[in-house]
C-alpha cells in the first residue's frame, strides 16, 4: 500500500516522470539563486549610488513587480502551448535580464538595473507560472501538495548558493568604506569607487545567466511528455469568475501575498537589523555586513533542512494544521526579533526561516484543491501573488528610515511589527484550510 502511494508522487496513468521532474526541478533551485542574491543587493545598492534604504529597496520593488506583470500572459501562454515552452520563454527572459547588467554597468546609473531586474523576474515568473503546476500534474492530485514540497526543497539549495556568492564574490570584495565615508568622497573619487564596485555585483548575474543558457538548450533538446497540457476551452473571464468563487482559492491568493512579504522582508532586512546590533558591539560597518550575511546563510540553511523535514511531516500531519503551527511559531519568533535589542533578535530572525520553509508550496497546493481544469490560472493567480514582495519591504524600510524610537526600540526592531502581521493571516488561512478539508468538506466555507 505504501509503495502504491511512493509510486504515485511521481506517475500518473502509469507514466513515469521522473526525468521531467529532476529537469523542471533544476529551474526552482535557479529562481532561487536569482531570489537571494537579491535580497543583499539593497544594502549594496544603497552603498554604491548613496542612497537611503528605501531608496534601495526599489531593488525589491522591481524584482517581485515583474512576477505580477506576467503571471496571467505565462499562463494564457502556456494554456495555448505547453508547460515546455512556458518553461523555454521563462528561461530566455531570465538569461536576457542577467545578462542586461552588463550594459546597466556600463551606463552606471540606478534605473537600468532595475529595468534588468523586472526583465529577469518577468522570466521568472514565466518559469514559476509553468513549472509549479507541471508538478502539480506530475503525479495524483492526492500526493501534489507533497511534491510540490519536494521540488520547492531544491529552490533553498539554490539561494543557499546566491547567498554564498552575494557574500563571497560581491560583499567582501567591494570597496569596503562605509556609507558615512562615501557620502564624503568627491565626484570623482565617487565615481572610481562606484566603478570598481558595480564591475563586482555584475559578475555573479553574467554568470548565471550562461548558465541558464545551457539549460534552456538542454531541455529544448529533451523530449519532454504532454501530460496536463490538455488545453481548456474556457475563457480567461469564465475561469476567473469560476476561481473568484471558491473562497479556498481566493483565500489562498491573499495567504501567498502576506507570506511571499514576509518572506522578503525577513532575508532582506535581517542585513540592515544585524548590522545595527553588531555596529553596537563596536564592529565596523563592513564587517557588520559580512556578519549579518553569514547570519542570513545560517537562517537559509535552517529553512533548507526545514523543508526536508516538513516534507515528511505531511506524510502523517494534514497540510493545512501543520501549515497554522508554522505560523504561529513564526509569530513568535517575530515577536522575539522586535523586543530583543541584542544578538537574541538575530538569533529569532533565523528561526523564522525554520518556521518559513513549507509555507509556499503548501499555501499552493491547498489553494489549488479542487481547482479540475482552472489549474493554470489558478497557478497563474497565486504566482501574481508574489507582488506582496514588491508591497511590503518599501514599507519596512520606510519604517527604519524614520529612525522612530517607541519604549526603547530602535525603528529597524518595529519594522518587523510588518511580517508580523503576515504571519498572523497565514496562520488564519492554515486553520480555515484544516477546517475545510477535514471538517465541513467543503472548499466554500
């Protein structure tokens, strides 16, 4: 019985996909370097054009506005093609954008780089739009939230790597003078130094985006199978109007908003919130950085480990109760980083990772339950979702920016007050989940 259901994660009909599941399994670890890459590069950002944190995070804006932008055309593109080419113009779009660094550097001003950013991320979202739901099919809709978690377990291997390298190959080796230091600096002193430190943030992105160029041709070259690629003769507007009433979903469209912000907003914040406790213990500003840095690895790889580990844990606990205590522990953890003032907020912020790591995919494959032929738009509209990462971190940082003090509590402390609320509604929706599915069997309750 229990090889029955191991063999079902990844067959259907009695067809095997193993080798498209490793393949489309790759992307989710290569969206994951581009995601966490990126969160470090607001702090860098800031430094290099002189600029304010929220200045900076316009970084985040651009990154999470192009998975919105492009959610519904992948997804109307994929209805009338395939998930392959969904996946082939996903990758195309991320190759391009990594590559536009290059000539962002050269100009040497903020705006192309943004510009890049949103390009990379329309890629992105092509890619998430395509793959999450390919996985989805790839097996019994029984097993999907399951396999879901499994291909999302190698999406933190890969910003585990962007981390690494955000750390390794840009961090330690910019210039390391501090934002008080720059801000002295004469035009052309200015411009030597901002020179020198975009030739290094470029590198990592030109890389990556080879990279993916061979990728693209390797699966271009595969022959991948058809499966779920069945088209729907319902209009964008009949399926939109049939998803907008079932409340499970639009329930879990909002849940995915709270929790992509909150996950932003917890890696790239977790920069500026270490840097002004280890400031405070009398380190430099640089090495404030690099600490906190090593902080957020730290924090990626308990998610990482998390993740294996909750995949497990779905094997005998319902999705939606496990996903509710997550939440509930983040909630806590988030409290713990907000009234610390010391290294313990540091160490609850990496905690929060633990609790984070099922939440994505889980908060997916319960939304999509029941959804028959709307899958790919209802995909599509929880990868729209993901603008809550555009939303929330210039909300955070306007926070710190105000240098706000309440009972003691320095401003980057509050700013967490905002993934605190995000915690609180995903552990609303995993409740609401558990009760649907378990008790009044009904997705419209």
């Amino acid at each position: 019985m229990n090889n029955a259901k191991n063999n079902d994660l990844l067959t259907k009909d009695g067809v095997s996909f193993l080798l498209p599941f490793i393949m489309i399994t790759s992307c989710f670890a290569l969206w994951g370097f581009a995601n966490d890459i990126t969160a470090p590069m607001v702090k860098a950002f800031s430094k290099i054009f002189r600029m304010s944190v929220t200045e900076g995070a316009m970084v985040q804006v651009a990154f999470y506005l192009g998975y919105f932008v492009m959610a519904f055309p992948a997804a109307m593109f994929i209805q009338r093609y395939s998930f392959k080419a969904g996946v082939l113009v996903g990758l195309s779009l991320y190759a391009t954008g990594a590559l536009l660094f290059m000539p962002a550097q050269a100009i040497g001003v903020y705006f192309p780089f943004l510009l890049a950013y949103f390009i990379m991320t329309c890629g992105l979202s092509f890619l998430e739009t395509s793959c999450n739901p390919y996985i989805y099919c790839m097996g019994s809709e029984e097993t999907a939230t399951q396999r879901l978690n499994l291909a999302q377990a190698f999406n933190p291997i890969g910003a585990l790597a962007g981390m690494f390298v955000a750390m390794q190959y840009v961090q330690a080796r910019m210039s390391p003078l501090d934002s008080t230091a720059r801000h002295e600096l004469s035009d052309t002193q200015f411009n030597l130094v901002k020179d020198h430190d975009l030739s290094v943030l470029i590198l990592p992105y030109v890389y990556i985006g080879a990279v993916i160029i061979v990728l693209l041709l390797l699966i271009r070259l595969t022959k991948m199978p058809k499966h779920g690629d069945e088209r729907s003769k319902k209009s964008l507007k009949t399926a939109l109007g049939e998803l907008a009433r079932i409340k499970n979903y639009r329930e879990g469209v909002v849940a995915q908003f709270f929790y992509v912000g909150a996950q932003v907003t917890c890696w790239t914040f977790i920069i500026q919130y270490g840097t002004r406790v280890f400031m405070a213990e009398g380190m430099s500003e640089h090495a404030a950085e690099m600490l906190s840095q090593k902080y957020n690895i730290a924090a990626m790889v308990m998610f990482t480990c998390s993740r294996f580990v909750c995949t497990w844990f779905l094997k005998y606990i319902q999705p939606g109760r496990l996903l509710s205590v997550l939440a509930v522990l983040a909630v806590s953890a988030v409290l713990g980083a907000i009234f610390f003032t010391d290294r313990n907020g540091v160490y609850c912020l990496v905690a929060v990772s633990a609790c984070m790591s099922l939440m994505f995919p889980t908060i997916y494959g319960i939304a999509l339950r029941g959804l028959g032929e709307n899958v790919k738009f209802g995909g599509a509209g929880l990868i729209m979702s993901i603008l809550g990462g555009s939303v929330f971190p210039p909300l955070q940082a306007l926070i710190i920016d105000s240098h706000v003090s309440i009972i003691g509590l320095p401003s980057t402390n509050l700013s967490f007050f905002i993934p605190l609320v995000c915690f609180a509604v995903i552990a609303t929706y995993g409740h609401r989940a558990y009760v649907r599915h378990n008790i009044t069997h009904d997705y419209n309750a």
